[in-house]
C-alpha cells in the first residue's frame, strides 16, 4: 500500500501517485534522488544511492551512425561549474542489456560526474551510446565497434571534448563489450572499468587478455553475481591483475553499481 508518508520524499517534497497506473505525477520533472525514493516507497527494488551533488551541462541529443544503421542516442554529461566541458577527456560507458542512454540521467550519471570531480577527480565529461541489437559486438548488419571506433571520437570532438584522451567503463553486457573492444582497440582507451561483465569461465573472451598487460584496469563483481566466477576468472587469467579488484556483497542490481560508482569514476579519471 502506497502510504501519504511513503510519497512525502524528499524533506517536503510532495508526488502525487496513480495508484491505478502505477504513475508518478511530473516524473520527468523531478528529482533523480526523488525518484529513488519514489521507487523505494512503491517497493520497486532496493535504494539506489545517488549523490547529492548539482548536474552540471547534461544533453541528449540524436545523432546518426552508419554503422549502426540510423539514428542513435548520444548522451553526454559534463561537471558542474565546467561549462560545455570544453577541453575536457571523456569515460565512455557502455550501458547493459536493460539500459539505454536516454536513461543515463535517471540513473544518477550526471551527478556523478559533479560528486567525483567535487571529490578530487581530475575533471571529465561521461559519454554515450545505445548499442546494437546483441549489445556492443558486431551483428545483424551493424557494428557498435566501429561506431566506437570511427565516429563516436568525431562527435566527441564537434561537442568540443579532447576526443583523444578517453577511458572505458561497462557493466554488465556493457561491460562484456567493453572487455570484447579494447582487445580488438587496444589502444583505444587509456584506462578501464568493468562492473559485472556478462561473461562465464571458459568464455572464449579469456583467452587473449594481452591488452590488459598495459593497460590501467579495474574490476567489480558482487559475491551473489551470477557472473561472479567468470570475474574471478577475469582476473586470475589476466596477465595484471585488476587494481582495484572490488568483490563484497551484492548482486547484478542498479544497487550495486551505484554504490561503486563514484569510486570507479574517480579511478578512471586519473588514467586521463
């Protein structure tokens, strides 16, 4: 039952809910931390945490890939008090499976970027895409690789960003398809974060994990994670090992990544 407290969030911010919709009254308009909270209040999963920080230039703009057949969602989210971020590198995410890029600010990104810049990251502009249809390896006629690749750097580069000096962070498919680009881009991105990689042991993935060698990389994977083993394969096959190498409690929940997802991006800009 949807209780008058339960919707009272956000000190004296006041939702109103239809009950019979399931539906949030002005939802886009508010707060993402609002919107936790009314997620919490109708029992829609566990708290996801969000900082408390300003977003600073957030866009969300269609831009138009050839390898991915049409027009495609770019996302990009600079710090607060950054301006259009100009000059600033860039943490490419690459989303999971039940995930887009027209979500990335209901999910807290932009926030992000301000809390870890406001923490002592050097400062960075956070990036991207929707994928194809099997996520971000080539299939059906379209190569998310080559759009890594070939465009995204020029959109990157038109938006003012230093399109030159990138990291990689996935979760999930996203992270699969992270580990999956930087062996065929090794030097495509200067550091790397991979949060719950869809992969199992015995992945034919593993099985050239060169690119790691030089590369700066962390990992994290919750101990109830399905795909727990194949990150401690990941990391036991892998010629360096992660650092950091995040285990703990959790599963493959939003909840999860959140919690680890300030220190990740703190990680991934010092490799810019």
């Amino acid at each position: 039952m949807v209780t008058r407290r339960g919707l009272l969030v956000g000190g004296s911010v006041g939702v109103a809910v239809g009950v019979g919709l399931g539906g949030v009254v002005g939802w886009e308009m508010a707060p993402t931390s609002v919107r936790a909270d009314v997620r919490r209040a109708l029992g829609r999963g566990p708290e996801i945490y969000i900082p408390d920080a300003p977003e600073g230039q957030v866009r969300l703009e269609q831009v138009t890939s050839q390898y991915l057949g049409g027009a495609t969602d770019l996302f990009t989210a600079v710090p607060a008090g950054h301006g259009a971020g100009a000059g600033l590198p860039v943490i490419v995410v690459l989303h999971g499976s039940s995930a887009s890029a027209a979500a990335f600010r209901e999910y807290g990104l932009a926030r992000f970027v301000t809390a870890a810049v406001q923490a002592g990251a050097p400062p960075f502009v956070l990036a991207g895409t929707d994928d194809g249809p099997d996520g971000w390896v080539p299939s059906a006629g379209v190569d998310p690789q080559a759009m890594l690749r070939e465009e995204l750097p020029r959109w990157l580069e038109d938006r003012g960003f230093a399109a030159d000096r990138r990291a990689l962070w996935g979760w999930s498919r996203g992270g699969y398809g992270a580990l999956r680009y930087v062996q065929v881009a090794p030097d495509w991105a200067r550091g790397l974060a991979l949060f719950s990689p869809g992969l199992l042991p015995g992945n034919p993935v593993l099985d050239d994990l060169s690119p790691l060698a030089t590369m700066p990389w962390g990992l994290w994977c919750g101990e109830s994670d399905p795909y727990h083993d194949g990150a401690v394969a990941l990391s036991e096959q892998a010629p360096v090992a992660p650092d950091p190498w995040v285990q703990g409690p959790g599963a493959h929940t939003q909840s999860y990544w959140n919690d680890h997802t300030l220190p990740m991006m703190q990680f991934l800009a010092r490799t810019l």
